[in-house]
C-alpha cells in the first residue's frame, strides 16, 4: 500500500474540526483515510460534516464507516419511535444544521446516498477498523452490528484471534488521550463532548489532535 493509513475518530457535527483536521494531516491521492463513524448529531454542523467527507471522497482514498448515529439517522425516516430516539441522542442537533423543524425531508439525497453506502468494517494488513468494538473468536466478516456499531468498551475484548490490531472509536477517552491496549486502540477523544478530534497514522503511530474550533492541540 502506498501513501498513509490514518484512522479518524468520532467527529459529531464538528465539521469545523473535520476542516481542521484534514487541513493539519497533509491529505494526498495516495493516503487512506478511515473514519470511523458517528458524523453526525450533537455537534452543530451535521450537514457541513457530511460536505467535507463527500469531498474528501475526490481528494483520497476515503473509507468511511458507519456508526451507531448514522444507523440512528437512518432508521429515524422509518417511522416515529425510531424518530424519537434519534432526537434523544442527538439528532435534533443534526436536524437543526439542515433548517428542517425537526423533519428529516430536505436532507440532499447526496447525503442519504452516503450514509447508506457506509459499510460496518475494514480490513487492512494487520489492521482491522469499526466504529465500537468486536467479539474477539469470530471472523471480521461475521461480526454482528451490535458489537460493530453499539458495545461499548466496558465490554472490553480480548486480541482477535487473526492477530489484527483493531481500531475503534465510540467509547469516548478522558483527557484526549488514546487507549492503547497494543492490540486494540481506541481513538474517540470526546469530539462532540468537549474533547478533541483526533488522527492516528496506524504504522507510524504519529497523532494528530484539534479542538471542536479546529485547532492544533
């Protein structure tokens, strides 16, 4: 592989920490970036975000993930209940960022075409990258959503049996810092909770961060 493998944290509506971010990184045509999901809700740009990642598509090789608030996003134009527990997480902030009182019917198709086409994983040589976490004795390609997208890291796996180094987001870091198990890394640093957004190049290790304002940390 040529180029960059850099993995991108959770991100929540901050497209100015998106612009930020990519703008520190140096993007090229030969770098893969991976983000891992959760684009959308509670931060105050949910549109902006889904921009900048629609454009990034031209500049990299973008592979973008889907998150639990994606699939939140998503179910919400399926019917009230699932309309209800969009808002509960977020999703009023989101919707707020397109002008739409609380209806999701003048989001650009543009951007139901990306959220539909975010898959649940990636793998890469000697990496494996999803939004939450995984079971630890089953293949990458038979993991289930729930642990994909939703479990949480108090639910703490073990090394996957393949010997990927798996790396995540979801489960927000204290402090902006990485957990860093060596076998699994977890880069969500709080974007969207008052913390940072952050980068990993994952074989070099190098860290770049930046403020919800898109600053340098």
């Amino acid at each position: 592989m040529s180029g960059r493998l850099i993995a991108v944290g959770d991100i929540h509506g901050h497209a100015k920490a998106l612009a930020g971010l990519v703008e520190l990184l140096g993007i090229s045509a030969e770098d893969t970036l991976v983000t891992l999901g959760d684009y959308v809700d509670r931060g105050p740009d949910t549109k902006g975000v889904l921009d900048l990642l629609i454009a990034l598509k031209g500049r990299c090789q973008l592979i973008p993930l889907m998150g639990n608030h994606e699939e939140m996003m998503l179910g919400a134009r399926e019917g009230r209940s699932d309309f209800a527990f969009w808002v509960k997480f977020g999703g009023d902030a989101a919707m707020d960022s397109y002008g739409l009182g609380r209806t999701t019917s003048l989001v650009p198709r543009e951007h139901w075409e990306f959220l539909q086409s975010l898959p649940s994983c990636y793998e890469a040589d000697g990496h494996f990258f999803a939004h939450a976490n995984y079971a630890a004795n089953q293949p990458w390609n038979q993991q289930s959503s729930q642990a994909l997208l939703w479990l949480d890291l108090t639910d703490l796996p073990g090394r996957h049996y393949s010997g990927k180094v798996a790396v995540v987001g979801h489960t927000p870091q204290k402090g902006g810092r990485i957990l860093d198990l060596g076998y699994l890394k977890c880069i969500d640093t709080g974007c969207g909770h008052g913390g940072l957004l952050t980068a990993l190049d994952v074989h070099s290790g190098q860290v770049w961060q930046v403020t919800e304002s898109g600053q340098e940390v």
